[in-house]
C-alpha cells in the first residue's frame, strides 16, 4: 500500500512538473532565446560592418516638426496647479519640437487644451508651453482626463512642470485624477 501511495505520489509530482514547465518555464526560455538571438544578429551586423539593425533616432529633423502655436491671452484658463499632482510624461513630443527645442520649451507651467475634433482621438488633450504645442497626454490618461476637463468647459487648464536636469522629456504636474473629480464635484 505504502508503495502505491508512493508511485501515485511520484506520478502527481511528474504531472506537476511538466505543467510548471509549459506555463513558466517554456515561455520563459523562449523569451530569453528570442534576446539572445536578437543581440547575436546586432553583434553580427556590427562586426561586418552592416546596418541590419538600426539603432532609433532620439528625434525627427528639426525641417520635419509639425510647428501648432495658440494665443491664450484671451482664453478662459482654469489654474488646477493647486490640486495634487503626478509626474506625467507628455508623448508625441517628436512631432511637435525639434530636438534643439525641447530645453528651450521646458516649463514651470504648461496648459493642457482639448481637441475633440483629432483625427486620431476624440479625447485628445494637448499640452501647451509658451503658446506652442508640445506634445499631448497618452491615449489612456486622456480617455480619462477629457470627460472631466469638458465639464469645466475651459479653453485651456494651467498646470505645473517640472524640468530635470539632462533630461529632455517634456514632464507635466497632471493632477491625480481623484483630486480632479473631487474639484468637479465643489464646482
């Protein structure tokens, strides 16, 4: 009896072990595999001298920025700088500045402006410094971040930067989105 308890257990522990390895292991020896060959091939092509894998460039030519620029001096502005805020890097900033620029663009403050009407997405908020357009929110925070700005109706909303020294991203003071809704809520 001790023996069969034995075998049974034995054949449970082979059974587990080949599970273990089909979900964890395996997939995870592909993956590291699929590095592996990738930095082969990058050593390769370095060493003859090829171009097989291209290393990306930090920015697009300063000829092939998309230049949008606003007056807000007229503009309905609401200061949300007062709420608590998260670091938040702006994307597509590729698109809007030269990588010359984007020092020069660096902020303290920076509006965020609403485009309901972008091709691309119906939520998008755009972020402003100095009159000129930087980059905008990540497609995720603006879904989040468009329908409660739209409450307040505004043309633009102040809210800070911080700049780091080396750094060329582009890295707003978003208010946390709870601090948000409880400021749409007092409205």
């Amino acid at each position: 009896m001790d023996a069969l308890i034995g075998l049974l257990f034995v054949i449970a522990m082979i059974v587990f072990l080949r599970w273990l390895w089909r979900s964890i292991g395996r997939p995870y020896m592909d993956q590291v595999s699929k590095v592996e060959t990738e930095k082969r091939a990058a050593s390769e092509s370095r060493r003859a001298g090829g171009s097989k894998v291209q290393a990306a460039k930090p920015n697009k030519p300063a000829d092939d920025v998309t230049v949008v620029e606003r007056d807000f001096t007229r503009a309905r502005l609401i200061d949300l700088r007062s709420l608590p805020a998260m670091d938040l890097r702006a994307v597509g900033t590729a698109y809007c500045l030269g990588y010359e620029e984007r020092d020069e663009y660096a902020a303290d403050e920076y509006l965020l402006v609403r485009e309901p009407d972008n091709p691309h997405d119906s939520d998008a908020v755009a972020v402003y410094s100095r009159g000129r357009r930087v980059g905008w929110l990540s497609a995720v925070k603006a879904e989040k971040y468009a329908p409660l700005l739209d409450v307040f109706g505004a043309d633009a909303y102040r809210v800070g930067g911080t700049t780091r020294e080396g750094k060329t991203a582009t890295v707003i003071l978003l208010p946390t989105l709870p601090a948000l809704r409880a400021h749409v809520r007092n409205q």
